[in-house]
C-alpha cells in the first residue's frame, strides 16, 4: 500500500463529521484542506494531535487552510470525543463506513488492523495533493512542518 502521491487529484468523499453534518473535500475548492489522519480516538498521541488542530485554528485560517481531524471512528463516537477535548472548530470526520473506504482511496488504511495510519495530507485549492506524510503510529506529527508545508 503506497500513499497517494503529490500531484494526484485527491479522491472526493463525503463523510459524516463530529458537528452532526456531512462533510465533502469538494466544499473547499479554493482552500486548502489538509487531512489530519489518526488511527483512534480516545487515545493520547490521537489526543493531542486533534487538540494541535485546534490551537492552531486561526493559523490555518490565515493560510487559507481547512484543517480536518480524519479517522475511521464512528461519528457518534467523535461527537463525544471533540465534546470531551473541547474541540469547536475543527471538524473530526469519520470514515467508518464503508468502512475506511476513503482512507483506503487515499493509500493509508491498514487493512488488518481496520484502522488508518497516522497521515498529514495537504490538499491545494484545485483539488491535488501538495504534500503528504506517514508517520509512526506513536509519533506525534509535529505541527509547525505542517504550516512549512501550507506555506510551500
């Protein structure tokens, strides 16, 4: 399984988000959306990873940048969650069902663990892949290479 590459069109999806909407990569034509991958809720690297989103929410603003918290829980699940983290602006979508389908369409679900790995994927505002990165499941993405990556 290979992660999609910088300068394919990023797959469209339309995913239930912890807000009680539907969320489709194509809203944003014209932002840049980067897709914050984790492998579960509930857990601390994950934890803190969502909580670096949403600190750093008016960053992404500025940069005209769409930050999502994107894992394959339920959404019910990640409503309690962003409740619990106090996460207001950040969407968290979940890709549950079918079940990891979009993390799959985007090269990082890890088939026999019925999870995602842990991901950034930058999408530009037409609608392809500027930057993406896998990390270890235990790592930390650190959030100041993200905004490098945003900036170009």
């Amino acid at each position: 399984m290979d992660v999609i590459k910088v300068g394919a069109q990023a797959p469209d999806f339309k995913l239930e988000d912890n807000k009680g909407g539907e969320v489709s990569l194509s809203d944003f034509r014209g932002k840049k959306v980067l897709l914050s991958w984790h492998p579960l809720a509930w857990t601390s690297v994950c934890t803190d990873q969502m909580r670096a989103l949403e600190a750093n929410y008016d960053r992404f603003e500025e940069l005209n940048t769409v930050p999502l918290g994107m894992s394959v829980d339920p959404a019910a699940s990640k409503k309690v969650w962003a409740a619990v983290l106090s996460i207001r602006e950040t969407s968290l979508l979940s890709d549950f069902w079918p079940h990891g389908k979009t993390a799959a369409d985007y090269g990082i679900f890890i088939e026999e663990d019925g999870i995602s790995q842990r991901a950034n994927i930058l999408i530009d505002e037409e609608g392809k892949v500027q930057w993406a990165k896998v990390y270890p499941i235990s790592q930390l993405p650190d959030i100041e290479e993200v905004f490098a990556a945003i900036k170009g």
